[in-house]
C-alpha cells in the first residue's frame, strides 16, 4: 500500500474517533452546539473525504490498469488537505469561545479554506490524469 493511501486511511479514522466525540459533546449540551462547523467538518471533509481520497488513490487506478500520474501530488496533497481541515476548524472555532481578533482569524480561515480546496482539485488533476486516456496520435 503507498504512503499516502495509509496516510489518508489512518487521518480518516482517526477524525472519524474525534469528530463523534465532539459529537457527543453537543448531544449533552446545546451550549456545545457551537461546535457542529467543527463537528461536521471533520466527519465529512476528515473521516469520509479522506477515506474516498484513500480508498480511491489505490482501487481507481488498479480499476484502470494504470499507474497514478503524480505520487508527489497525492503526497502534497495529503497535507494540505490536513493542514487547510485543522486550520479551517480552529479559527472557526476560537472566537466562539475566546474574545480574539475576528478580522485576523477570518483572514486566516479563509487562507486554510484555500488550502483545502487546492487539496481538492489536486485530486481532481491527479485522478482525471490517471484515467481519461489520452487520444491516440495517428502514425
Ligand atoms: C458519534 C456519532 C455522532 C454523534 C453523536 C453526532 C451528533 C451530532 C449533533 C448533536 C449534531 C448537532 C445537531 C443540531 O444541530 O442540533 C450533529 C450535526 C451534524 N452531524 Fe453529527 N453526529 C455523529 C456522527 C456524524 C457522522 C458520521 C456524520 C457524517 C459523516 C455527521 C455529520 C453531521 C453534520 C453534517 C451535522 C450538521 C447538520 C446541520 O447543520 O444541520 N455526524 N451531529
């Protein structure tokens, strides 16, 4: 298996334990409900996004009969997808509980909501690469 299939899998997981927890915290408590961004977020762009991401990288290609066209873009993406998830949720998050600089933390949000999405379309590139043939050149 390649390192950022596991990768992707493990971060899957892993969100998958976190995010019901923080799920479980607003069951208890409506004051938690600031919380769901956090909570929705991480199930579904950390524990159902990066299982397909996962899943997808190793079973898309094989189904092909190709190699991956990037290795090193499935590994870039790897951490960006983890870096723009974190940083997304976190300065959603602060100023629900902490008087901080809103202006900052907006600019900041916005900056890691790039990140992800330059996570996806680097899936994207990556995935259409491997599978839509190239037109055949005529001799
Ligand atoms: C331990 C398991 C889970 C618990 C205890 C839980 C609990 C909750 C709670 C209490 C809310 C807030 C509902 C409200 O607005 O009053 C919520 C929202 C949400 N949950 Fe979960 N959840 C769980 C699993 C999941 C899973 C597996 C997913 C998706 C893969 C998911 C996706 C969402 C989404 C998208 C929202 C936001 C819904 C909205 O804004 O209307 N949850 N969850």
């Amino acid at each position: 298996m390649d390192s950022y299939v596991k990768n992707f899998i493990i971060a899957s997981v892993v969100y998958l334990g976190i995010s019901s927890l923080f799920g479980i915290m607003m069951m208890a408590s409506p004051a938690h409900l600031t919380l769901k961004f956090v909570h929705s977020h991480l199930m579904l762009l950390g524990w159902v996004t990066m299982m397909i991401y996962g899943v997808g990288y190793h079973v898309l290609p094989r189904f092909a009969g190709r190699l991956i066209k990037s290795r090193k873009a499935a590994e870039a993406q790897f951490w960006l997808a983890n870096i723009g998830l974190i940083g997304m949720v976190i300065s959603y998050t602060i100023p629900a509980y902490y008087s901080a600089q809103e202006c900052v933390l907006r600019i900041a949000g916005a900056a890691f909501g790039i990140m992800e999405a330059a996570s996806i379309m680097l899936f994207v590139y990556n995935m259409l690469a491997t599978l839509v043939p190239k037109p055949e050149h005529p001799a």
